[in-house]
C-alpha cells in the first residue's frame, strides 16, 4: 500500500472557525474533507462531510477567493487508508502529526463520527 498524503487546515475569518481534515483515496486524488470543531482529537467527535476538495489545499495557506476566510496550515504529511464494511474510513497518520489512527463513521450523508486512538 503507498502512502497518501493529506493536510489538517485551520479555516478562520468565516462566521464558525473550525479545522478541514483533507485526504487522498488514491494518489493524485481530489481530497476527501471533513470539517471539524477541534484538534487534536481526543475523544469521539463529530465530523461534517464537505464536497472533495482540489489537491492544492495540501500545500496552500492563505485568504481563499469570494470572501470565504483564510486557511493555515496545522498538520500535512502521509497518511495510510482503508474504507471498510458500512463506509467506515480508517485513516492512520504517519507523518506530519503524532502517529494516530481515525475512524470515521457516517451516520448520514453529511454527519459523521470521528474517533481516534494513538498508534
């Protein structure tokens, strides 16, 4: 299995703050993103599903176009995953942040459960 990469931004300058969880599927992929109210996590949490987003988020900081706040950088590198039975996403962070391992949960199409646990 080859590493994927993905990115953690922390979104400001919109009316609710929160961090994007960004990943690849498959290398070269647009990013899979989950909005989330904290990080790190450290317990069970939810997660809002967003559209995919394109891959120049995995490197970008800045104001984003259209008066939709600014992005900075938290956490980036390569990351392992698998989506299993009932689309549970299993995500384990090997660089770029301390080792954990995500699950994320959907429990409809938007709302999701994240959990992590250290690796």
């Amino acid at each position: 299995m080859s590493a994927l990469r993905y990115v953690i931004l922390r979104h400001d300058g919109v009316s609710e703050p929160h961090f994007d969880l960004m990943i690849e599927t498959y290398p070269g992929s647009m990013l899979s993103t989950w909005r989330l109210q904290q990080w790190p996590i450290d317990q069970r949490a939810e997660a809002t599903r967003l559209r995919d987003h394109r891959r120049l988020y995995l490197d970008y900081e800045g104001e984003i176009g259209g008066h939709r706040g600014f992005v900075h950088r938290v956490a980036a590198g390569n990351c392992e995953v698998a989506v299993g039975e009932e689309n549970v996403w299993t995500v384990k962070l090997l660089t770029g942040a301390p080792p954990q391992t995500f699950s994320l949960r959907p429990i409809d199409a938007e709302r999701w459960e994240i959990s992590t646990s250290q690796s």
